[in-house]
C-alpha cells in the first residue's frame, strides 16, 4: 500500500508513538508547522488522531513519524 500523504498545519502539541494521549511524546510540534498526514484512526475514547510525517532540524534534515490528536492540527476533527 503506497501511502497518500496530505498536507495540514501543525497548532502546537507533541507527535506520539501511538494514538493516545497516554503514549510517550516522539517530538513537539509549533504552531504554524506544516505536516503531512496519511491516515487517521479513532481511539477507545472517540478522538481522531492522524499519522503524520514531520520533517525538521536545520543543516542535517530529520524526520519522524507518529501520530497528533486532531485538536492540534488544521485537518477535520
């Protein structure tokens, strides 16, 4: 399956290993950041979260994959 990547922009809030509020952070996001998502999935608890690819650092470029709550992003919640 080849992922379809979308474009959002981040609120502010972390990126997290899985789609839980419980789950450990992978990296911060600010406001005004641009994203892209793949796909989302709805927890236990009904909220929406999205699979996101976040690229940044200046000079040597990272990337990192995880998932947002859809509160924290410009993309439907």
């Amino acid at each position: 399956m080849t992922a379809s990547w979308n474009q959002t922009t981040s609120l502010g809030g972390p990126i997290r290993k899985c789609y839980a509020a419980s789950c450990d952070a992978v990296v911060q996001t600010y406001s005004g950041e641009w994203l892209d998502w793949d796909h989302y999935a709805t927890n236990g608890s009904g909220n929406r979260w999205y699979y996101v690819r976040y690229s940044f650092g200046s000079g040597i470029p990272h990337t990192v994959y995880g998932w947002i709550y859809c509160g924290n992003v410009t993309a439907p919640c």
